[in-house]
C-alpha cells in the first residue's frame, strides 16, 4: 500500500509539472498584439479624404525586419488607393491613401508582434463625398418651406374658385316665382270661362 501510495504521489506530482508547463508555454502564445483602433474605425463613413489610414494595436510592432508591416487600401473600384512604404510610430502603424472614390473601402494590414508572431487582419470603411450627401437630404428647413409654399399656393387655389351658392338660391327664387305667375294666370283662365260659361 505504501508503494501504491508514493507511486500515486509521483504520478500527481508528474502531472501538476506538466500541467503548469502547458500554461506557462501557453501564456506567450496568448498574449499576442491584437488591433486596438483604426482610423477611420470599422464601419465608419467618412466624407473628407484623411489622406492616409491608420491602425494602433496593443503592443508596439516589431519592425526590425524591413518590410515586415504592410496595409493595403482598396477602393470600391478594386483599385488599390494606398502608396508609399508603412511608417510606425510606436504602436501605431499608418499608410499614404488617396480616399476619393465614393463608396466602401476595404483596409488588410499584416505585420509581425512583438513576440515575433505574425499578425493580421481587415476592417472597412465607407468614403461619401460631403456635397452629395447635402444634395441628396435636404434640410428641415428646406422641406418645411417647400410644404408651407405647397399649402399656400393650394389654399389660393380654393380662394379664387367661384361661389355658386349665390347662383343657386337665385335661381330657384326665379324658377318658384315662374311656377306661382303660371298657376295665378292658369287660375284666371278657368275662372274667365266659367263666367262666360254662366
């Protein structure tokens, strides 16, 4: 029992190192630099050219390898707007853009962290030009006045129709002064013929 008892130790024992060697070797793999914000962010509408984009992660990158941090812009086109080589400035990593196309663009970055992993990703943002954007959604102000000189011109409209009212009760007063004048003449007529009748 006692063997048993000290194998089991050592079987524990055994285990536990191994166990805490997996999360110590873990640990580094986990802490990888991960993207903390961009400019323009993701899903962002911009309506000026920033004339470049940007992208900050956790960790400073590391940049001992030439040309080891790239970012692609595209435009809606397919046309890629960005130029020039990547410049770093501590965490941050940014790229020369052209952003005059109208339309969603599409932002790949790739670099190295700083554990030496190599990191990437892909985020969008969408490029309206600022004056199509006034055009096409008018003020409230605009739209009030378009309604209130839509109501006035109906309410002149109603204005200068003719009152026939008028027309109507003077009509019927003439038509049930013709009926009264025929039936008083008819009446006289009878009347006439029957004294002569007599």
């Amino acid at each position: 029992m006692k063997l048993n008892f000290r194998r089991a130790q050592k079987i524990g024992a055994l285990a536990t190192a191994m166990a805490l060697a997996s999360l110590l070797a873990a640990g580094p793999a986990q802490a990888h630099d991960a993207l903390a914000s961009s400019n323009p962010s993701n899903g962002d509408t911009v309506t000026t050219n920033p004339g470049k984009v940007s992208i900050t992660l956790t960790k400073a990158p590391n940049t001992d390898l030439p040309d080891s941090s790239i970012i692609k812009v595209t435009a809606p086109d397919g046309h890629v707007v960005s130029t020039g080589k990547v410049t770093a400035d501590g965490p941050t990593l940014s790229i020369a853009a052209d952003i005059d196309h109208p339309g969603e663009h599409t932002v790949e970055w790739r670099t190295v962290s700083a554990d030496g992993h190599p990191i990437d990703g892909k985020f969008t943002f969408t490029y309206a030009e600022a004056g199509a954007s006034a055009a096409a959604t008018p003020t409230t102000a605009t739209a009030e006045s378009v309604e209130n000189t839509e109501q006035a011109a109906t309410t002149t409209v109603n204005d200068t129709e003719p009152d026939n009212t008028v027309w109507y009760i003077g009509g019927g007063i003439v038509l049930l002064a013709l009926v009264i004048i025929g039936a008083y003449a008819l009446g006289r007529r009878k009347k006439i013929a029957a004294d002569h009748t007599d």
